[in-house]
C-alpha cells in the first residue's frame, strides 16, 4: 500500500514525487526529487529515473523483450499517482532522450552475463542519467533555438533524490543529496525503531567536507565553502544536473554564450565539485518492517525521525499518512502556527515561510 503526498509555493513548487511498477515483475520504484534553481531538472528526473532504473536492475532475461523505444515496456504508473499524468515537455521524452536511453541498452546487452551487482547498478543508473542530461544540453552548431535552451535549463537546474526500489521483500535505497527515507518497525515486544536509509550530503557535514577537501586538494577550504555552501552557491553536496559546478570551464563557455551572462565561480580550479554519485542501502524486510517514509528536506525541517515513525503508527483512522506527516511538520505541535501558514497563498512570501514538501508512506505486509 502506498500513499503520497506533496506541498509547493506555485503549485507543486521545484518538488516532484514518482510511483511506479516495472511490468511483468514484482519490482516498483518510489521517488521523491527537491529541485532548486527550477523545476526542469526535477521534472526530468521523476520521468526518466525510472527507466534508467528498470534498464539497471533487471535481470537478463527480463530485459530481452523489452523494446527500449517502448516506454510501457518498462515502466507504468501506479494508479494515483496524479503526477505522472502532468504535461510531459519535449525535452522529457523525445529524440535526443531516446537515443541516450537506446546507447544505454545497447551497452546493458554487451555485459550480460547472469549476474548483476545492485548496488553498483544503481550507482550507475544514477551517473549515467546525469551524464546524459549533460551531454544532451550542448547544443548542436552555432545556432541557439528554443529546445537548446530548454535542454540547458535541464542541465543548469539541479534536484536532490531519495528513490526506493521494492522488489521480492528487498529494499534499496538510493540518496542523492538533502532528501531522507526512515524505516518504521515494530518489535515483537512492541518496541518503536525509526532506521535512517540515507546520508546527509550538505556542506555541513563532516564527512562530506573531508571527502571534497580529499578530492581537491589544492582548493581553499574557505572558498570552497564559502557561506556554508559549496562554491558560495548549494548546500548539497550531491545532485543532479547543477552543471555550473560540474563541467569543465571551456563547457562552461556554452552556458556564457546562451545565457548571456558569467557563470562564475570563485576559483573554479578543480571541477567536478558536485557529484552525482549516491549512496546506497539495501535490507531485507522482516515481519517487523512497517513502512517506509522518503520525503524531501521540507518535512524533516519540523519533524525528527522517530516523531514522523510515530506519526504514521498513531494517525486518526482515515486520514492519508503522508498529508498527516506534513501538516505535523508544518505546525510543529501548534494547530494555530498551520493554518497560519495554510492560510498564505502560494509565492515568494510562502517560499520564506517554508520549504516545498513532497511524502510517500509505502506500507509492508499490508
């Protein structure tokens, strides 16, 4: 069972949440993605993730009779999610994505070979995804048109992910970024746990910052992270797209060119600075795994990991649990402080009252 959920400033805000089911297996796929800087990277990544995904984890024998042109070959919405039925940009689904998606089978089918490494081939899905928005953004010739602009619209936004992939009482986890899932279990004995799945990849943590000091070592720390931000500009320290601290600075040329405008950063020495590689967490589900929360940074800003446990495990009867964990999280134990802030309309003033919220709540042994 799976209920979800989602809060913008205009509309559905640089948020996006996924629901899927790969055909003929018992796998589905779960996303919740934060954009910044725009909504175009976001989007991008809740339609497209998910094949990359299906193409990545599939076994051989369940991938030989999937035409990789076919996109009901390999993934279908589940019913209700009613944000897979939005407007799908040319930029989404074209040419140019589906010759990137083709390249990608035609190398899937060179290595098959009857064993498959998940969490590498997630790690891969993810990279391989980024790198073809990227490469699908340099535009073709001296001539700017609307759809190069577009396709760098893509690339020069950026999204954080937290993806789950449940498949034969298996769970993986993917992170990418500020996004979290807690695992909800119930012992024997009645006893609560909240299980993090995912890691912190921002500026402020220390591993993070001893892994980029690591990777550049002949950068300024201060510069490096200037204003508690990566480069003085993000906060995460991984993500999709952003490729304004990912490419090179003669591809960063291409950007000066089309935008009409330096895309500075202070000592640009040693690029990549932003990575797209995520961690990754797999289990086993037991009778004791309940459910599992994935939500993007809004929901955890007023909610700790165990509060948003016994959220879910104490909510009225009837009530969605992702839309109860979000409105806990906006009010922050004061009825009065939520309808405050369901009170302002969506915005700028919203945007400064609070972060977007997207929520899925996926049920086991239901």
């Amino acid at each position: 069972a799976v209920v979800s959920t989602q809060s913008g400033h205009y509309g559905r805000g640089e948020d996006r949440l996924s629901v899927s089911h790969v055909p003929g297996t018992d796998m589905y796929i779960f996303s919740v993605i934060d954009g910044h800087g725009g909504w175009q990277c976001a989007s991008a990544i809740k339609h497209r993730l998910p094949y990359y995904l299906a193409l990545y984890l599939l076994e051989d024998k369940e991938i030989t009779w999937r035409n990789p042109l076919c996109k009901d070959d390999w993934v279908r919405p589940i019913s209700g999610d009613a944000y897979m039925t939005e407007s799908i940009n040319n930029h989404v689904f074209d040419i140019k994505t589906a010759e990137s998606f083709d390249t990608r089978y035609k190398m899937r089918m060179q290595v098959v070979d009857g064993t498959l490494d998940i969490q590498k081939q997630l790690k891969s899905a993810i990279e391989d995804l980024d790198d073809d928005i990227g490469s699908e953004s340099i535009p073709e010739g001296q001539r700017i048109t609307k759809d190069a602009v577009t396709r760098l619209l893509t690339a020069t936004s950026g999204a954080c992910d937290c993806t789950a992939v449940v498949n034969n009482g298996h769970v993986h986890v993917v992170g990418l970024g500020d996004c979290r899932a807690v695992l909800g279990s119930v012992s024997t004995s009645g006893e609560v746990r909240a299980t993090v799945l995912t890691e912190e990849h921002r500026t402020y943590n220390p591993v993070e910052r001893e892994r980029l000091i690591r990777e550049h070592p002949r950068e300024d720390e201060d510069i490096m992270f200037f204003d508690d931000r990566l480069c003085g500009i993000l906060q995460p320290t991984r993500a999709f797209g952003d490729v304004s601290l990912k490419w090179s600075t003669f591809e960063k040329v291409i950007l000066e060119y089309v935008f009409d405008e330096p895309m500075f950063v202070p000592q640009y020495i040693s690029p990549p600075y932003l990575s797209c590689t995520p961690d990754v967490h797999s289990i086993q589900l037991d009778p004791e795994s309940q459910f599992l929360v994935i939500a993007t940074d809004g929901l955890w800003d007023g909610l700790s990991d165990e509060e948003s446990v016994r959220l879910v495990l104490n909510k009225p009867e009837g009530v969605n649990s992702a839309t109860w964990l979000m409105q806990n999280s906006l009010a922050q134990h004061s009825e009065q402080r939520l309808g405050r802030i369901l009170a302002i309309p969506p915005g700028p003033i919203c945007r400064n009252v609070r972060d977007d919220i997207s929520v899925i709540v996926i049920y086991f042994n239901t």
